[in-house]
C-alpha cells in the first residue's frame, strides 16, 4: 500500500510547515510586542525592541530609593531638597540611549514629528537639529514636540511610551546608588563615564555632543543618563520636594494642598530636565542635579529618553 504512504509523507509534510508558519508569526508577534507577553514575563536588564524603527529598551527594576540631594551633600540647591523616599513600584522599560536622530526622523518621515519648515526659519539644518552622524542623540527638541514622539510610538505599537517622571528618571540614572554620579565619582574616572564640558579635563576626542553609547553603562545597563545631552522629563518646573509625589509618579502639581502650606508651587509651562550635558561641570552632571526650561523652548543642550510602562 504504497500511495497511503505517500500520502501520509505529504500530509505530515504540510503539517510540519503549517505548525512552523504558526510558530514563526507567534515569534513575530512576541518579537514586536503584540503578543501575550505581560510584566512577568521581563526581568531587569531584559532588552527588547516593539518594533524595527523603535528604540531599544532596557528593563528597569522597580525599587525605593532615596531621591534628591542626601544631607551629607552640603550646599546643594534647594531645589534638590528635600531628600525624600521615593517607591517606584512598577518595573518599566527605558530606552538604552538618548533618542538619536535616525530615530527621530522615522516619526517625521511619517509627518508625526517635526520635521524642518518650521524650524528651518531658526537657521538650523534641513530638520532643525545638528545632522551628524545618524547615532548622535537629537538635540533642538522642545519639550512639547518630544511628546509627539511619544505619541507617535504609542499609537504605532499600542503600547504606553512616555517620557519618564523625574522619579523614574533619577531611579534610573542612580542605577541602585546614593552618591552624586553612578560612579564612584573619583575625579578621574568620570572621563569613562559621561560627556561633560572640556574643562573637566577629558580627553575622549568630543568636545560637544558624542554619539550615544560612546561612554560606559550603569548599573543598570543605560547610557549616558550623566552628561552628553541633557533630558526632558515629564513633571512640571517646582524649586523643591516639598509636595512632590513619593509613589514614581510626576510632579504636575499647581497649588499647595492647602493654601498657607509652606513650599514652592509648581509651574507646569516649565518642564524639568535632568542629567546635565556636554557642557556641563561635575556639579551640574549629578543623578540629583535639576533644572527647568519652558515647555515650548529648544536647546543644543537638550534631547530625550523614553520610558514605556510593561503591561
Ligand atoms: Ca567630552
Ligand atoms: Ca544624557
């Protein structure tokens, strides 16, 4: 009985392929994230991508940890103050690097992003921001055009990309220490580590903006959250802690909980940034160190990093 054989052979053939299609669309949709995957399933350090344009991401762990300038860090600025536990409570996921440019030009190229016209009037290049190499972070973006981006992602993969809270961002940056940079923070160590102005002494051949990555990681595998270009973060401008939320989530605070309550309020046409950048000194390149710029402004200093919440 040869033919049943056969047939058999066949069938089991196109079996095999089916369960393979199956099986390589499964992987397809795990690998650009609209599978079933849930929180659970990412451990810190994990890396992924949604999608072939999208950033790399890092899985950050959740943690308490002490945010703002420890007491013993004498004449720090008050807007640092005061030191405070902070729970992040839910693990995230943040992007390994600085939003580079190649990265931005994939939202303009879809017309979701800025992309030139208008920026071009300022005297920039084609699209407004210094065109290097494609690795180098993207600089010149407003705090308001960084959530196009966001947006962008978030409705190109369905999932929850946004800027970080200042929490997530100083968690993050610290990488599970308490001192003023991740690094142990010996005066000549710091050229290994972050992109900071020429009179901190660096010989690492950039004077201004490096390419993302070009310095060593932290703790918790992210670069650059030190120096190179300074980051947008989601929480409205305040000149300290004093009712800031203690729970990861941002600052958008703008009136005291009760009107004769002491401390600053906050301010939400000005939007924080953190890390300090290329010009800065080791004061200003600390995890505490903040500072505020209207929402709509633009600098050479500033880009962005991402953060996407893990279902
Ligand atoms: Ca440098
Ligand atoms: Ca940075």
């Amino acid at each position: 009985m040869r033919f049943p054989l056969t047939c058999n052979l066949a069938a089991d053939w196109r079996i095999a392929v089916l369960v393979l299609s199956v099986y390589s669309v499964a992987m397809c949709l795990n690998m650009f994230g609209a599978g079933t995957v849930t929180a659970d399933s990412f451990v810190a350090g994990d890396r992924f991508r949604d999608c072939p344009v999208c950033p790399e991401m890092i899985v950050v762990p959740a943690r308490d940890f002490v945010m703002g300038s420890p007491h013993y860090e004498v004449g720090r600025p008050p807007q640092e103050r005061p030191p405070r536990e902070v729970s992040v409570r839910e693990k995230f996921a943040m992007a390994l690097y600085e939003i580079k440019i190649s990265e931005w030009k994939s939202c303009a190229s879809e017309d979701a992003c800025a992309s030139g016209a208008d920026i071009q009037s300022e005297g920039n290049s084609e699209f407004g921001w210094r065109e290097w190499k494609r690795t180098l972070p993207v600089v010149g973006i407003s705090w308001s055009e960084s959530k196009k981006y966001t947006a962008w992602l978030a409705s190109k993969t369905g999932f929850e990309y946004r800027l970080p809270s200042e929490a997530e961002w100083e968690h993050a940056a610290r990488g599970g220490t308490s001192t003023g940079q991740f690094w142990d923070g010996l005066e000549d160590t710091v050229c290994e580590f972050a992109n900071l102005d020429v009179s901190n002494g660096c010989a690492d051949g950039y004077e201004g903006i490096a390419p993302v990555g070009s310095y060593q990681a932290n703790a918790f595998g992210l670069y650059d959250m030190i120096g190179n270009v300074a980051e947008w973060v989601e929480d409205c401008w305040y000149e300290g802690y004093e009712w800031a939320p203690t729970d990861g989530t941002p600052s958008l605070r703008t009136e005291r909980p009760e009107p004769l309550a002491p401390g600053p309020v906050g301010d939400c046409n000005q939007k924080v940034y953190r890390g300090g950048h290329w010009k800065s000194d080791l004061d200003e390149a600390r995890s505490a160190s903040r500072a505020g710029l209207g929402m709509d402004e633009r600098s050479d200093y500033i880009g962005f990093r991402i953060v996407r919440a893990l279902p």
